[in-house]
C-alpha cells in the first residue's frame, strides 16, 4: 500500500518537477549555471510574468472596464500621472544607479520587494476605485526600470567563457518574453475570478523575485574596473578615462557607430510605444473583420509578441562582423511595411507590422548591444548599457504618448508610425554604413 502511495506521488509531482528540471536545465547551458548567468535567467522569468500580471490588471481597469471615449480619458490621465513623471525620472535612475555599483543584488531585490507592495496598493484602488492607483502604477514603472538598468549592468558581470554578451542579453530577454507569454493566459484567468486577483498573483511572483535576486552569485557587486560614461569625445575619455572638468554623465563617449545605433533603436522604441497605445484604441473602436476588440487586440499583441520572440531567437545565433548593417536593414524593413500598412490598411498589414516591429527592435537591440561590446571600453561599458536602455525607454514613453492623442483613422496613425521610423532611418543611415566600412573591428560579432 506505502509503495502505490509513493508511485501515485511520484506521478503526480513529476509533471512539476519534470518541467522544473528541464526549465533549470535550459537556463544553465552552455557555462550559464556554472558562473551564475542561468540564476539571472530565471530571475527575469519571475519579472516578465510579474509585469504582465499587473498589466493584465491595469489594462482591464483602465481600458476595457469603461466606454471607448471615457477610456481614452482615463488613459490619457494614467499618462499624464504615470508617463510624464516617469519621463523626467527615468534619466536619473541610471546615474544614480551608477553610485550604487556594490549594492546590485540589494537594488534589484527592492525592485521586486516595491512591486510585490505596490501591487498590494494596487488592488485595494482598484477595488475601492481611489486615485492610489495612479502614483502606485508610476511606483511599478520606476521599480521596473530600476531593475532593468541593473540587469543591464550585471550581466556582463555572468558571462560564461566563450559566452558572447550578445548571446546572454538575448537568453535573458527570450526568458523574459516567454514567461510572459506563460503569465497572460494565467493572468486573463485571475482576472476572470476577479478584478484584483492578478495582483495577488505579482504580489506572489514579485516576493519570490525578491528572495531569488539573493541567490545570485556575489561578482553581481563587484565593480572592479568600472568606470562611469562620460559626455566627451576626446582619446582619454575613449580610453575610459576622465577630466576633472568633465561632469555631466552621457553616451558621447561610445563613439559614433553606437550613437548612431542608438538613435535608430530609439526610432523602433517610438514606434513600439506609438502602436500599443493607437491600436488598443483604434482596435477597440474598430475591431477586425469579424472578431471582438478583445480578439482583435489579443491577435495584434500574439503577433508583436511572436515577432520579438523569433527576432531574439534569431539574435542568439546569428553571427555577423557589420553589426550596423543588420540595425539599417531591419529600420528599413521596418519603414517599407508601415508604409504598406498606412497605404493599403488592413487586418492583415496591421498585423504583419505588429510582427515585423517586434523582430525589428529585437534583432536591432541585439546589434546595438553587440556595438557596445565592441566599442565601448570595458571601464564604461555597464554605465553605456544603463544610460543606453533609459533613453530607449524614454523613446517608447514619447511615442505612447503620441499614440493615445491620434484620432482614430488608421492610415494616418500608421503613416505617422512610419515618419518615426523614417526620421530615426535617414537621420543614423550615413553613419551606420560610414561606420560598418571603416570603423569595425574584424572580431565584431551580433553573437
């Protein structure tokens, strides 16, 4: 009798443990569990399914529980509560982050540790329906941010021998997108039990992210050869050094070829942001061809979110010595469907943008951080990192906030889609190719 007991345990637990071992197994190939790069896997798994919880929860509160008209009032004031805040704090989080290159683990600790509270805060609004609501949502973007510029800095710390910083930020980034996609049907059934369940779910989520960003290995706070990215261009700063008269922090000292990188990211970031919030509202208001908003915009989001996926899964194995060449490619790749999609407007072409962006800004995010690995002294390059990903995310806040005000006419919108990815295109495109000819190193690598 024990030992069918014992059988019938075994076989119950084995579908969890089963899938835990082989998800750990997955997470620390390659070296990545020996040097603690597989520990950070796992932790941005835990983030990504805590983020899409509370977004789940916000988007049903403030979206979809009210009339199209009132609802883009109320997002437009979440904007105005949340995003431009956000906007004028979200530069300073990475300089002061910088100050506190010892204390990594404890910083992205008490981003998981505010979430988990703030989703707390969060529930209690929206059951009350309280304006907490509001300065608890900015709580969870700078949280968020906060452990995004951190994870930026430490994974450098985790590589693996052999192990390009390419190939980890987009295991990393493919975690995240992953245990995101796990977590929103999750969510969407909370949500259905409730409205402030999802919540209980971060709140969850977020304490064990908490407990996990400890188990990291200590060389997360080591900052041994660091040094801060300075705004200057002269040769003592490429070199990592600095003038006691140099004090405003920026990214002029990378080089041309990542600023130009940079600028064009900047141009999918805008985009991304533009066709989150025009779409909800214009798929909302006008849903496709035969289905619900709900459907329609669950179709557009699986289509942006596949696209992201396979362009990170691409990035992995991807190997090129032009890493400026790939950013101008997917730009105008980028560029040639939103304009199609402006022109001939349709269920289909929107969602072939959706998908086309997401590989884009992948892909392009993936080359970017392969020219910061080639060009940016190791002295400065976590700091690059961290101030690159701040004014990325400062692009996406601009361009959600041009997409909430569009009207709701979806050639126009897309054709001002298509003017953010043509003036970020033009603007970096000479300098990109200057820079593939004459500016790379023969080792350059996109993995």
């Amino acid at each position: 009798m024990g030992d069918t007991v014992r059988s019938v345990g075994r076989a119950l637990h084995f579908p969890v443990t089963g899938t835990a071992r082989g998800i750990r197994k997955a997470t620390h190939a390659n070296g990545a569990g020996e040097s603690g790069l597989g520990k950070l896997i796992e932790l941005h798994a835990v983030n990504g399914a805590g983020d899409v919880m509370i977004t789940v929860a916000l988007a049903s509160t403030v979206f979809f529980s009210v009339p199209t008209d009132e609802a883009r009032g109320r997002v437009a004031l979440y904007l105005a509560i949340t995003m431009a805040p956000f906007t004028v704090l979200a530069p300073v989080i990475g300089p002061l982050l910088d100050r506190l290159p010892h204390g990594r683990r404890a910083a992205m600790a008490a981003a998981m540790l505010a979430r988990a509270l703030l989703a707390l805060i969060i529930s209690g609004a929206v059951a009350s329906g309280s304006l907490e609501l509001y300065p608890a949502a900015l709580g969870v973007l700078v949280a968020s941010k906060a452990y995004g510029v951190v994870r930026s800095a430490v994974v450098p710390r985790l590589l693996p021998p052999r192990f390009s910083l390419v190939k980890a930020n987009s295991r990393v980034t493919l975690a995240g997108l992953l245990a995101t996609g796990a977590a929103a049907p999750i969510a969407a059934g909370l949500h259905a039990v409730g409205d402030p369940w999802p919540l209980y779910g971060a709140f969850v989520i977020f304490v064990g992210g908490t407990v996990l960003s400890f188990s990291l290995p200590p060389e997360v706070d080591s900052a041994g050869g660091e040094d801060v990215a300075l705004l200057a261009a002269d040769a003592e700063h490429l070199h990592g050094r600095r003038r006691k008269e140099a004090r405003r922090p920026g990214l002029r000292t990378v080089g041309p070829a990542v600023t130009h990188a940079l600028g064009a990211n900047a141009a999918l970031r805008c985009l991304s942001g533009f066709l989150i919030f025009f779409l909800a509202f214009l798929l909302r208001e006008h849903p496709l061809t035969g289905e619900s908003a709900a459907v329609s915009l669950g179709i557009v989001g699986v289509a942006a979110g596949a696209g992201n996926a396979l362009g990170t899964a691409v990035g992995a194995w991807l190997r090129s010595r032009a890493p400026e060449v790939i950013i101008v490619t997917m730009v105008a790749v980028v560029l040639c469907v939103a304009v199609v999609a402006a022109l001939f407007f349709g269920a289909f072409l929107v969602a072939v943008l959706a998908a086309v962006a997401g590989f884009a800004q992948a892909l392009a995010k993936l080359a970017l951080d392969a020219l910061i690995q080639r060009d940016v002294p190791e002295l400065v390059r976590t700091s690059a990192f961290a101030r690159s990903e701040t004014l990325l995310q400062m692009a996406w806040v601009f361009g959600g906030a041009v997409g909430i005000v569009m009207p709701l006419n979806g050639s126009l919108g897309l054709t001002v889609g298509a003017a953010f990815v043509a003036v970020g295109w033009l603007s970096t495109l000479k300098g990109l190719l200057a820079s593939a000819r004459h500016g790379g190193r023969s080792q350059a690598r996109v993995a």
